[in-house]
C-alpha cells in the first residue's frame, strides 16, 4: 500500500510504502506505549499515593465487599429457612409415623427409629455479635435433617407396605357374616344328622332366613364354583388364595359365574331350600386347603379386631365353638 504525503513545506509530494512488516511494527510500538505509560501511571499513583487514585480502589473494594456480605447473608437467610422447613417437615414426618405405627399394630419398642435425639432444653439466650451460625454448620445441619427426612421415609415406606399387606389380608379374609337378619340353625362340629337322625359331621354354620334373602360374599376372591350340587343345592364356591375358600349353599338363585372377580361385601345369591335340606336357609363353609374350618373363629376376629361388618357376628358363637 502507498502513502503519499502532501505538504506546504515540502516542494514535492513524498511516496511511503506501508508492508505487513511496518504494519506490525506499528502495532507493536503502540502495544509497548501504552503498556508502558500505564505502568509509569501505577507506578506513580503507589509511589505518591495519589488521593483519587486511592479512593477509586477503596471504593472499588468496600463495593466488592458489601456485594460479598449480601450475598453470604442471603445465603445464609436461605439455609436457615431451608434448615426451618426441614425440623417442621420432620416433626411432620414423626407424627404421622405415629399414627401409622397405632394403625398398623406396630409397638414403639418395634418402630424403627432414625437418628433419634436425646432430651435437649434451657432458656432462650440470643448469640453475641459474630456468635451466630455459621455457613459450614447450618449446612451440616441441613444434611443431618436431610438423611433423617430420608430414613423417617423410608421407614413410612415400609410402614406403608405392612398396612397395605394387612388390608389386603383383611379383604381376603372371610370375616363378613354373609347373610343379615338371620339366626344359627346349626353350628360348626357333629350334630344328629336332620334327615338320618344319626351323628354327623356338620362343616358349617346353618343360617335361617326366608328364601330370597340377600348373600354376600365373606371376602374377595374369585367364583370356582357355581353350579347345582345335589346336596348342596345351589353352591357357589370362591377362592380367597393364601389356601381360603368359602361355600354357600342351597341357594335359591345364584349371581355369579366362575371366574368372575367379586369384592368383599358383594351380592353373590339369594338364599333358598335347594338340595339336601329341611327348610329355608343357607349353608356357610370356610375352607383351608380343602379341609373344613369353624366359620365362627373367622367371623368373631372382625368383631374383635373392630373391623367394619356387614351384620354382626351371631352372640351364641362363642358358646359354640
């Protein structure tokens, strides 16, 4: 690139050649000036301690320094608050352990305990300046509430699932008396045969009540068995797993099919005087791997474990057991 330079003092016109290697000069050059006049400035303002010079510093630092201080007292304002939430999540958490440890049956002594504290107490006294909480110990504090939080949940998990378990137990238990305003005819055990006269063995509890009267089912399960039985009459047979089964005969109508799902408390029949019987009423069986049970052991459990009935337990169970 060509320069050329006009001037009044020069008689003719001069001609510079700028190359790459003087524009590098150049850059250089003013590089090292300006370096250098800032380090003659740094220089003189240290050296004579130019009074704006110091101000601009200070207050450059006392800025610094208050942003740090807002930021560490908002930080910490946090952590308190966080640490806050934690203890009341915790008391939360304990309470309703609790309960759930009364609902489930568990004793205390049985109850697993996470990280449980010894009595603490004493007056109130407000920290000295300076005195307060620091950073590193709220956020210790914060992590030791954070595993109980953890460990108080995982043993409401475990709760949970006991509760779950027993109410799952407790549907497919037959504990439902499965036909209302009726009396015993006949208990569980032998008996004179009605039809032979002759002792037998009775393998469940006779109900009386008119034909047509409402049937539920004990317990949930599922129908095996609904078809007529020439003894049984009508029956109808349900599974309630774990080796549980219930029958229910001589039935005057029959409302399932097998393979059917029904719930505890569930409208299976109507009771009847169908098969081998002497008159109105229904056969009840509870089953344990086939062999015959007392339905009565079965139907007082939920009168005393307090479980919601659908009828209550007939008063003469427990003298025929």
């Amino acid at each position: 690139m060509h320069i050329i330079l006009v001037s009044n003092r020069l008689a003719t016109a001069k001609t510079v050649v700028v190359t790459p290697r003087r524009l590098l000069a150049a850059a250089l050059a003013f590089v090292a000036v300006v370096l250098g006049l800032s380090f003659l400035f740094s220089y003189a303002s240290v050296a004579f301690r130019l009074p704006f010079v110091q101000e601009l510093v200070l207050a450059a630092q006392q800025s610094e320094t208050q942003k740090t201080q807002v930021f560490v007292r908002d930080n910490l304002n946090a952590m308190a608050s966080r640490l806050g939430e934690l203890q009341a999540q915790l008391l939360r958490l304990d309470a309703l352990g609790e309960r759930i440890t009364s609902l489930a049956g568990i004793k205390g002594g049985e109850r697993p305990v996470a990280g449980a504290k010894p009595g603490q107490g004493g007056p109130f006294v407000a920290p000295a300046a300076g005195q307060g909480l620091s950073e590193a110990v709220l956020q210790r504090e914060l992590d030791r509430l954070a595993e109980l939080v953890d460990a108080q949940s995982d043993n409401l998990t475990v709760l949970e699932s006991r509760l779950m378990d027993q109410r799952i137990r407790n549907n497919l238990m037959p504990t439902i008396v499965p036909i209302r305003e009726a009396h015993i005819g006949s208990t569980f055990g032998i008996r004179s045969d009605p039809l032979l006269g002759i002792s037998a063995m009775h393998e469940g509890i006779d109900f009386v009540a008119p034909p047509g009267t409402e049937v539920v089912s004990a317990a949930g399960g599922i129908v095996v068995l609904a078809e007529m039985h020439p003894q049984y009459g009508n029956l109808i047979e349900i599974d309630h797993s774990n080796g549980f089964s219930t029958r229910y005969a001589h039935l005057s109508r029959m409302l399932v099919k097998p393979g059917q799902i029904v719930k505890r408390g569930r409208k299976i029949a109507e009771s009847g005087n169908t098969g081998r019987s002497t008159g109105p009423h229904l056969h009840f069986e509870v089953r344990y791997n086939g062999v015959a049970q007392n339905p009565a052991r079965f139907l007082q459990q939920n009168a005393q474990a307090g479980l919601p009935q659908r009828a209550a337990a007939p008063a003469s169970f427990a003298s025929r057991r």
